[in-house]
C-alpha cells in the first residue's frame, strides 16, 4: 500500500516536472517558459530578436517566468549573473520582482508569472560593422529551470 502511494506521488510529480516547461532540454533546462510581457499580451522569448540604433539608446523588456529571480549569462555558459557585457551591449537585471497572473488558452485555473525588468543598453556605435551578442535568460526556482535566447543587435 505505502510503495503503491510512492509511485502514485512520483508519477504526479514526474508529469509536474514535464509540464513546467514544455520545449527541448538542453543541460537540465527547457528552452521555454520564459515570455516578453508587452501590455497584456505573452510573446515567447526564445529567439527574440532586439535591435539597438547606433546611437546608443536603452530597451527594456519585461521578462515573465515561472522562475522567482531570473539572470543572463553568455550562450555556452549556465551561470546567472544579474549584468553581462557581450561586444558591447550590456544586459542588466533589475532586482525588482512583481507578479503577472493570467489564464492560459484552453485552461480554466489562473497561473503566476514572476516578472522581473531586463535593460539592454550600449554606447553609440561609430564603427561600420553592427555589434551582436546572443544572450542566455535563465529562470530559476526550486521546481523549475529554464532558458531562452535572446539575440541582440546594434545597428552600424
């Protein structure tokens, strides 16, 4: 009865684990669960495109996950960090952390994304060549681990 119990509470929390983030596994993360909130609206992150001007201005997305604190890293690498500097163009990670709740489509029960500010800045670029840098957002929690890429460009 009780190893009966075990396996029942095992495969609820193996089917948990494979829900929370839903796409391909690279290292012990999915490369999904993490999303650009713009208004109302979700946009998943992985392969976002963001592009800077030359002259040097300041973008900040509002990055929503299931992760309690998110960080960035370089693309081969898993380490959080909360800046990170990639041919010039800085990824900064603002402390702050709000809530975001919504209903998925299809769904009947609210869900509650943690939402944290990530500014991408960088200098003018006076060079003829554009800068580019991927970077790595990681989100973090005690059940779930997550990854998107996020690739950035600095008009010449």
């Amino acid at each position: 009865m009780i190893c009966r119990m075990k396996r029942v509470v095992l495969g609820i929390l193996y089917i948990l684990l494979i829900l929370s983030c839903e796409k391909y596994i690279d290292g012990g993360h999915a490369f999904s669960g993490i999303y650009i909130l713009q208004g109302e609206t979700l946009i998943d992150a992985q392969d976002y495109e963001l592009t800077l001007d030359s002259k040097g201005n300041e973008v900040v997305l509002q990055i929503a996950s299931g992760g309690e604190y998110i960080g960035v890293s370089e693309k081969k690498s898993w380490n959080m960090n909360n800046e990170l500097t990639i041919n010039g163009i800085t990824a900064i990670v603002d402390d702050e952390v709000s809530t975001y709740e919504y209903v998925p489509s299809g769904k009947y029960l609210k869900r509650t994304l943690y939402v944290q500010r990530l500014t991408f800045k960088a200098s003018p670029n006076t060079s003829n060549k554009r800068r580019k840098g991927t970077f790595k957002v990681l989100a973090r929690d005690k059940f779930e681990s997550c990854a998107s890429y996020i690739h950035v460009t600095q008009k010449k």
